[in-house]
C-alpha cells in the first residue's frame, strides 16, 4: 500500500524543483545584467553553469545509486544550492559570480534527473501516475515565472536569488518528507555494481540519448530566438509571453493524458511522434511568423518536447534496473540532453545571425534524422502496469 498522502509529497517535490527553474531560467540573466555585467560576462556566466552540470549530473546520480538512498543527495544537493544562491547577493565582480554560478549549478544539477529517479520509482511500485504528478512539475514553472516577474517589477531584481534560495529550501524540505524510495534496502554489493559504464552498456540506452539529444536540442533556435524572432515580426512582448504560455499548458495536458498515451503507443510510438511533431513544428516556424500558425506549432510544444520526454522515461523505467536508476536518468540529462542542446545553442547564434528565420530549418532536420533512430527502439512494454504516464 502506498504511504499516506504519497502523492502529495511527490508533487511537492516537483512544484519546489520546477519552480526554481521558473525563476532561474527567465530571471538570472536579467539579474547578472543588472548587477554591471556585460552581455559577454553574462554569457560566460551562463556557459560556466551550463559545462559544470555536465559533470555534476551524472556523478550526483551514480552517487545516489551507490548511497541506496536518492532522497539524502537530493536533500544535501538542496541545501548546498540554497547556500550558493546567496552568492549571487554577496558577489561584486565577474570572478565572483562565476564561482557562485559554478557552485549553484553543480548543486542543482542533480535536482531534476533524480526528483524524476525518486518518482519513477514510485510509478513502478503503483503510488502514482508519473504524467499527472510531473504536469504539477511544469504548472509550477509557469506560476513562478509569473510570481517572480510580478515581485522583480515591484521590488527589483534583487529579489531573484533570495527567490531561488527559497525554492531550494522548499526541496529539501519535500525531499525529507518522502516515504523510503523503492530502490533502497539493497546490499552494498547490488549498490556498486552500476556504474557508468554499466549503464551505457545495456541495450538501447545509447540510442536512447542520441535519440532524446537530437529530439530536444532541436529546441534550441526556439529557446535562444524564438522571442526575437517573433519580436523582429511584429508581435508584442504581451503576445509573445502567451504564445511561452500556451507551450506550457500544452505540455501540461499531454501529461495528464500521459498513462494512456503510453499504453496505445508505446515508448517508440511516442518517440516517433515527437520526431514527426518537430519536423512539422520547426517547418513551419521557418516559413511564417502568421499568428495562427505560431498557436498551432506552440500546441505542438506537447509532442516536440512532452512526447519525447515520457518516451525516455518508459524507456528508462523499462530498460534500466533500479539499481542504476539515478546514474541512467543523470546521464540522460546531461549527455542525452544537456551537452547537445548547449552544442545547438551555441551553434544557433551564427546560423541566425546568417539565415534569420531559416535556423528552424536545421532543427527540423535533427528532428528527421531522429526519426529512424526511434523506429529502432523497443517499444517499451516492460514495466508497463506502471508506466511513467
């Protein structure tokens, strides 16, 4: 029998971890900017916090599997970032914001591949719909987005790190309250036999991260210059921001409807669909900034990004054994995901400022050349009664 009121403790956890990105995500920069750094330091900074979760990820998470326990390091990677984020009060020059970029980031993350570990976890055992608990992860997101941009404009950016410090406060007091995970219990011996390179040995697991990478980094040119593109078209900032919004309320609705998807499609039939999804998506942002349009491909956020991540999670759940849960999903968000999106970041500057509209040609290209790597794929049945849905 699931613990009483297990859903909610996992929700929580969820609504604290997606609420920091909410207010990290849109707010940092504009913070680091008004604190004197230049457009070039402000990247830097931002580039320095990106490289480091590259390494931190995957070695929290193979931390966490050999602890037998993923709640205590996500409990102390909370607490470790809720004190670096008062770095960000107390730095007053490039050096000093770039430590306390590099200590937040390694801190945080862990936060989300293994907040995903712990729930995964509790699908396989029938506590929960992982689709409906992660959609309270990305409504969340946007009401932070919101409260945050509400307090910024009435007491100043000063208030995003104090912010930042209290949604990590609020993990780690949601990590505390959870019930014991279903991975724990096991000998040390079980413990220590994952390992990194375990793990990318079981089958599918490579193709599961080219294929997520490909998928997801095809966002890229959307999250870099969606809204300047837009801007540059005519829209209003006010259109723009619900345009951001409707991608979200999308996303949250393919969630809710997630067991049932998963159980007609399957993992490869979900994978393919958000391939297909981007190649119509990032085709049609190419061609046209026409205002329906826009609303048709931000509905397409739900496949593009929703599709493929519930795909990765019945594979992950399906494919890997308990005991290399937290390093599977650490290293599928950060080799999977992290290092190719911030590859097509980077990239999408010169290719927009070369071919404007025509960058979301190169995205809808990752998309296709995704779509035989997820006919390829098991279809995920495994684990399927309790499904990340």
């Amino acid at each position: 029998m699931p613990p009483r009121f297990a859903i909610i403790r996992y929700v929580l956890l969820l609504g604290s971890v997606f609420a920091g990105i909410g207010v990290v995500q849109p707010f940092l920069p504009a913070f680091l900017a008004a604190r004197g750094l230049s457009p070039g330091e402000v990247s830097l900074v931002l580039a320095a916090g990106s490289g480091i979760r590259l390494l931190a990820g995957p070695l929290a998470g193979r931390g966490a599997d050999a602890l037998g326990d993923p709640r205590l390091l996500l409990a102390l990677a909370a607490l470790a970032g809720a004190l670096a984020s008062g770095g960000y009060l107390l730095a007053g020059t490039v050096l000093g914001f770039l430590l306390t970029q590099l200590a937040f980031h390694a801190a945080s993350a862990p936060l989300t591949p293994l907040t995903d570990t712990l729930c995964l976890a509790a699908a396989r055992r029938d506590w929960l719909d992982y689709g409906r608990v992660r959609a309270a992860g990305s409504l969340a997101f946007m009401a932070a987005a919101m409260v945050a941009g509400w307090l910024a404009g009435r007491l100043g950016l000063g208030v995003v790190p104090l912010l930042m410090g209290g949604a990590m406060l609020a993990t780690l007091a949601a990590a505390l309250l959870l019930p014991r995970a279903a991975t724990e219990g096991r000998s040390l011996a079980r413990r220590r036999e994952g390992g990194f390179r375990a793990t990318l040995r079981l089958p599918g697991f490579i193709r599961l991260l080219l294929l997520s990478g490909l998928i997801q980094s095809s966002h890229a040119a959307y999250y870099a210059f969606g809204s300047i593109h837009w801007s540059a078209a005519g829209l209003s900032a006010t259109g723009i921001g619900l345009l951001w919004a409707l991608g979200v309320v999308g996303e949250v609705l393919l969630f809710l409807l997630g067991r049932r998807l998963v159980a007609r499609l399957g993992a490869r039939g979900l994978a393919l669909l958000a391939a297909g999804a981007g190649v119509l998506r990032w085709s049609t942002l190419a061609g046209t900034a026409w205002l329906p349009a826009l609303v048709a491909t931000q509905l397409l956020h739900a496949l593009t990004f929703g599709a493929q991540h519930l795909a990765a999670m019945q594979l992950i759940l399906a494919l890997v054994p308990p005991a290399q849960a937290g390093t599977a999903q650490t290293l599928h968000a950060a080799l999977g995901v992290g290092l190719m999106s911030g590859s097509m970041t980077l990239l999408c500057g010169p290719l927009y400022a070369a071919w404007g509209a025509g960058v979301f040609l190169v995205m809808a290209g990752l998309c296709l050349l995704a779509l035989p790597l997820a006919l390829g794929l098991p279809q995920g049945g495994a684990g399927a009664s309790a499904a990340p849905s």
